[in-house]
C-alpha cells in the first residue's frame, strides 16, 4: 500500500527509537505513507474545527456593502458565530466543508512530506541528530509554499462558498449551488489561471504559517525532549501544537485577511464591486481605510481555531505515526 507494506511497517515498529522519539529509519518511509497519514490528520482536525473558521472569515469580511449601499454594523465574534447560526442555521457553519478537506488533503499532505523530505534527505539533520532552527525555517516556508500554491484553487472555492451565505443574507441571489457547482463555475469563467485567483497572499500566507506551525511545533518538540522529562508523550505533543498554533497566528493572519478579501473580490456582485483586485492594492486599501490593526481582524478566532486545530492535528498525526510503526515526527 503506497511502497509500504504491513511487514514493513512491523519491522519500523521494532527499531529502537533514539533519544528524541525517533526512528533511525525514519528517512526510508515512503514520500506517499507520509502523504495519507497527515492528510488522514488533517480530514478529521479540519470537520472538528470548521465552524470556527466560518466565523474567522466573516469577521475578516466585514465592511461589505449589503445591495442598498448600506455598510452593516460589525459584529465580534460571537455575535458573528450565533448571527450564522441563527440567521443561516446550523448547517451554514459547515458551508464549503468539502472544499477545505479536500484542500487539506492536498495541501497538508504535501506540505508534510516535502516538509519531512528537505528535513531526511535534501537539507538533513546535523551530525547529532537534530534539526536546528535556521535548517527548520527554510524547510518549513519552502514546504508552506510549495503546498499550498498547488492547493490554491481548493482555498479559493471553500473562501467564496463561506463568503457566499453573507451575501444572501445581504440580498443577492445565490452564485454557486455547492464545491463543484462552484469549481465549474470559476473554471468556465474565469479559466485555468482564474482558479489561482489570489495565490500570492495565499502562498505567502501559507509559508508564513507553515513556518509557524512546523517549524515551531518541530522545535519546541527538540527542546522540551532535551530540555526535560516530559518524553515522547501526549502532554509533550500538546504542549508543542500550543506554540505553533499561537505562532501560526501571530504571523499568519494579515495575510490571511488580505487573502481572504482578494479571493471573496472575485463573488462581489456588479452592484458592489470591490475597491481593490489585487493583494497589494487591497493592502494599501485596508490599511487606509481600516488601519494597520485591521490586518489582525479576525486573529482571536484565528487562533482559536489554530490551536484545537493544531492539538487535534497533531495528537491525531503523532498517534498514527506509532500505530503504524513509523515513528513520531
């Protein structure tokens, strides 16, 4: 299965794990084992999480015109999450939810295993075994990047279906029926290259929250196994998906917001056009009109999303790893 076999993955089992919970093996696992097992992880982090990234995106949304001209009132974020629910029903807080694992699948599943490839066999581990801070950075943006400019039409439909619902409730009719309404749709409108609507703040993005999730939560780890008893444990495992998500926040969420405003551009009804297309225009635009601190709109619900994402991600990710005798990360 994927070049690794039940056999296989009984003989990884068996290999002594160094001082750092991992295989000495490690750098033979399949690219493709690597692959199923994060995108497996990220499936069931991403449906747990998802209503919290629905109300991330209207919060960063905020400030469109409903079809009178009228700017509606900002809500915070749970007037923003009852609002959905309430106003749309439960099933709203689940809209685009196809889109985003399917996104996942391809973005976290690369991201992963190029991720671990530059840290086994391209960049490599210093002579003791660990991979220090400036060797992680480098691998974690590159792998962000990579992954996620593959992934980006997946994130341009899940944006525009979550963008969708307040739209209706602002008065316009509905463009898209569901995820592959919406794929067809963009593709017979606006191209091939119209489905990378917005990758660069999407890339961006990504590599800077890459860096902040893998990068971070793979070096808390070596330091915390270092540095004290925890071990190889859940509680270690937690204590490290804490601090990436905190950082992946932190650096993630202007671009988050600038991408996310670029990719709902593309949905503006003719009525309410947009005032920017592009990322750098809607930077200047924002920070105009709304401020620098618009830039971290939406960074409380960001993180928490971020965080039980990460804790479930990553408890899911290291728990699969040893069940099929890989090894922890």
């Amino acid at each position: 299965f994927f070049g690794f076999s039940p056999r296989r993955a009984l003989a990884h089992s068996r290999i002594l794990m160094s001082s750092k919970g991992r295989s000495a093996a490690d750098s033979d696992v399949p690219f493709a084992f690597r692959y199923v097992l994060s995108a497996c992880s990220a499936s069931v982090a991403e449906t747990v999480t998802y209503p919290i990234d629905i109300t991330k995106t209207r919060l960063q949304l905020q400030g469109q015109k409903d079809a009178s001209g009228r700017t509606l009132a900002h809500r915070g974020i749970w007037g923003t999450f009852t609002g959905v629910l309430q106003e749309e029903g439960f099933l709203a807080l689940y809209r685009g939810l196809p889109a985003a694992v399917l996104r996942h699948v391809i973005y976290t599943g690369a991201r992963f295993g190029v991720y671990e490839v530059l840290r086994e066999r391209v960049i490599g581990r210093d002579s003791d075994g660990s991979f220090p801070m400036h060797k992680a950075v480098v691998a974690g943006m590159l792998g962000g990047a990579i992954a996620q400019f593959i992934a980006s039409p997946t994130d341009l439909v899940k944006v525009l279906l979550q963008a969708q619902g307040r739209q209706v409730l602002l008065g316009y009719p509905p463009k898209y029926k569901g995820t592959f309404d919406c794929f067809a749709t963009l593709l017979r409108e606006a191209g091939v290259l119209g489905m990378w609507r917005g990758w660069l703040p999407n890339v961006q993005r990504a590599a800077l929250v890459n860096l902040g999730e893998l990068t971070a939560y793979d070096t808390a780890k070596q330091a915390l196994l270092k540095h004290t008893s925890v071990g190889d444990t859940p509680a270690c495992h937690s204590l490290s998906s804490l601090a990436a998500g905190l950082t992946a926040a932190t650096l993630g969420t202007p671009a988050d917001v600038i991408k996310s405003r670029v990719m709902a551009a593309a949905a503006a009804p003719e009525s309410a056009p947009a005032p920017y297309r592009g990322a750098l225009q809607c930077l200047r635009w924002t920070v105009k009109h709304e401020g620098w601190l618009a830039l971290y709109k939406g960074w409380l619900p960001n993180w928490l999303r971020m965080a039980p994402w990460s804790w479930t991600f990553w408890i899911t990710y290291e728990r699969l790893r040893v069940l099929t005798g890989v090894g922890s990360f």
